[in-house]
C-alpha cells in the first residue's frame, strides 16, 4: 500500500477512534460476509464495523493515547466502532458471538479506558437505559415521599409548642389582675391613713 494510502487509512481510523464513545476488538476468522453484514447492522445507528490491518491500527491507536490496544492487534481483527448506545451495541456483539462462536471478542475501549472481554460482557449485562431511569425516579419519589414527612413533622411540634405557649401565657396573665387591685387598695389605704394623721395634727 503506497505511503499516502497508508496516512489516509491511519487517518480514518483515527477519527473513527476520536469519534466514538466505544471500540471493541474482534477476532472475525472463519465468518461469512454475509455474517459480518449481519452484525454491522445489529450496531445501531452511528455505530461500524470494519476489517482493519493490525499495523495502521496500532499506529492510529497510539496516537489518541490507546497504546494498550497493541498486544491485542494480531490475528484477523475487526473493530466495532460505537457512537451510540454503547450497551445496546454490547448486548448485539454478545447476542451476535453466541449465536456465531467463530466471533471473538478481544477487548476494546470504553470512554477512553482499555476493558477486557469479561468487562465488554459485564456492560452487556447492565438494564437498558430506559428501565435505569424508571428505577431512578422511583427511588427519588419515595426519598421525596420521607423527605416530606420529615419537614411535617417538626412543623407540627413547633404548631403544638406554640400552642402550648399560649395557653401557658393566658394562665400566667389571669392571676395577675388580682394583685395588680391589691396594690391599688394596699395604695389607697396609705393614702387615708396619711390623710386622717395630717387632720390630727391640724
């Protein structure tokens, strides 16, 4: 392959690598094209799979910092570029081995970070995103459910205290008419007293 053939592949898969939120590694030996086509449609949209050469792809891989790809680039090698739901595209490359042994899932890369194939599978295990998100937002309603109960319920003891309170300050003021009258009578008296002494004297 002549040198700038080279570059524009190198290139393309370096896009393809820039691009995509998932790549996983395939050993295809022994498939048919027709399988292969198969499986590429099974990706989803926005998603690829193509044969590549090991030696471009290794040069592509290191220059967006994915070096741990090397030791897996040997053999018959196929990688399936992932754009879009990157559990959707799992669960087909796992439904598509199973039924296709010939299919080897060699590793790959996840959100810039190298998996190996038990943890490919593991992601194809994980729910779909739609059941995640139910399951979220009923975990949130019962938490928002306690959370009001835990608002009410201080509100109702400062209702209760403050009543309390109240009635508290309605017994406390009831006595005290009684000596306020007391002290005007013990007032008045002194007063006469002093009255009656100041007429003796006169």
């Amino acid at each position: 392959m002549p040198t700038q053939a080279k570059a524009a592949v190198i290139d393309e898969i370096t896009e393809r690598f820039q691009k995509s939120s998932a790549a996983v590694l395939t050993e295809y030996r022994g498939l048919t094209v027709a399988q292969l086509t198969q499986l590429r449609r099974s990706l989803g949209a926005g998603s690829s799979y193509a044969v590549v050469k090991n030696t471009l792809t290794k040069r592509a891989a290191d220059s967006v910092g994915h070096t741990d790809l090397g030791p897996l680039l040997n053999g018959p090698t196929a990688i399936a570029f992932i754009e879009g739901d990157v559990v959707e595209a799992a669960k087909a490359i796992r439904d598509f081995a199973r039924a296709n042994p010939l299919l080897v899932v060699k590793g790959g890369v996840v959100e810039g970070r190298t998996v190996s194939p038990a943890e490919v599978t593991a992601l194809a295990d994980v729910e779909p995103r739609e059941v995640l998100l139910a399951k979220l937002a009923g975990a949130m309603k019962g938490n928002l459910t306690k959370a009001a109960g835990l608002f009410q319920a201080p509100l109702s003891q400062v209702a209760r205290l403050a009543a309390a309170l109240q009635e508290k300050k309605e017994s406390a003021e009831g006595p005290a008419a009684p000596a306020a009258d007391s002290a005007a009578a013990d007032t008045t008296t002194d007063t006469a007293d002093a009255a009656d002494t100041a007429a003796s004297t006169d």
